[in-house]
C-alpha cells in the first residue's frame, strides 16, 4: 500500500464534499468505513468476479478473525459494485449487492458477542454510504 495514505485523504475530501452536495451527512464511524474502503479500491482497483452469495455462504462456516475480515471484505466489495456500479448485473435483482452488503455487514456485527455497535450502525447506513457513492461523479 505504498500510496494508501495519499488516498485516504483524497476519498475523505471527496466523500466530505459529496456529503455536502447530496446533504446526506454520515456518522463518523460511517464516513471512516467508506473513506477508508474507497481508499483501498483506488490502491487496487480490482472487483473479485466470484459470486457474492457463495463467498457469503462460504464465511459463514469460517471461525474467529477470518470470518470477520471475510464479511468486511464482502461488505466493501457489494458497497463498491452498488455504489460505483462496478461490475454491476441486475441479475438476480436491482438491490442484490445491496442485500448482500447488508447481510454482510449484519454477520459481520453478530460474529461478536454483544454484536459489534458499529458493524450494526454500517449495516443500518449501507444505502446512505451507497448513495454517496454514486454521486462522487456529480
């Protein structure tokens, strides 16, 4: 990640001014996700081309740190495709990535026991960091 920090402050630029324009204002914890996942799709702008329910399926027989990283990773990946529109099918339906990001992101908050608040309030915000997204190019 040579240049991650470069980017970081960049996505957050961009993030705060479209927050502005859109007068979707996010939660801290909220804007840090989404600058910090922008920030590792412009370090790498590779999007997995697995289907997202089998990897879903296939972390949810995972055990400990992994399993967490793995619905993490799952999550950006469906916000980043739903967002950005990447790689973005309407196959099998208008909102899979979003449905899936959430359900990510709710596996994600219940891997803990109490569930992880923050890991909760991204599920919660995932069409609002979505909508950002997809106006960055406005």
């Amino acid at each position: 990640m040579k240049h991650f920090l470069e980017y970081v402050k960049h996505s957050y630029n961009l993030i705060i001014e479209t927050e502005s324009k859109t007068k979707v204002i996010l939660d801290h914890e909220v804007e840090a996700f989404i600058v910090h996942t922008f920030a590792k799709y412009m370090e790498n702008p590779y999007i997995p081309t697995e289907k997202i329910a089998i990897k879903l399926l296939s972390t949810t027989g995972e055990t400990g740190e992994i399993r967490k990283q793995h619905f993490q990773e799952i999550a950006e990946e469906c916000l980043l495709i739903d967002g950005l529109k990447l790689n973005h099918t309407k196959w099998p339906s208008n909102k899979y990535f979003k449905d899936m990001g959430i359900l990510a992101l709710e596996y994600r908050a219940y891997s803990n026991n109490p569930p992880d608040k923050t890991y909760e309030k991204l599920a919660y915000s995932f069409n609002d960091m979505s909508y950002i997204l997809n106006h960055l190019r406005d």
